[in-house]
C-alpha cells in the first residue's frame, strides 16, 4: 500500500486485509508507505500465508513486509 505523491492526498485509516494465501512473494519487500502529513494507519493484517508455510504469518518480517514508512499502527495476526 502505498500513497500518491499528488496534491492533496490525505490520510488512508482503517484497511484491514485477511485470509489471503500468497503464491509468489516476489523478489522486493511489500511495502506501506504513506506520505508525509498523510499516512497510512490503522492497518490489520491477518492469516496472510507465505510460500512454504501453511500457517499465518506472526511477524512483519514472515510476510516481507519491510518496507514502511510514514505509517501508524500495524497489526498481524496469524
């Protein structure tokens, strides 16, 4: 997820994402990345399974999610 860069872009809050089976992670870390004065928060993460594994992902790390700036709180659950 990520903001524009356009004139008046403002918060994003409130996405929640769940029950998705991710078949290719990819060769680039998933990314939220809002923008100054407008980030993206309020961001749920659940049962998101990665390649390989069967279960859903814990932590930022097990599902490539590195890449995060100008963001609030994000929360996964498996």
């Amino acid at each position: 997820m990520m903001t524009g860069n356009t004139a008046g872009v403002g918060p994003v809050t409130g996405v929640t994402i769940s029950n998705v089976r991710v078949r290719n992670a990819g060769t680039t870390a998933a990314r939220v990345n809002g923008q100054p004065g407008a980030p993206i928060s309020g961001v749920a993460l659940s049962h998101i399974v990665m390649p390989g594994t069967t279960t859903g992902a814990t932590t930022l790390g097990q599902a490539n999610l590195t890449n995060l700036s100008d963001y609030g709180s994000l929360t996964i659950t498996p």
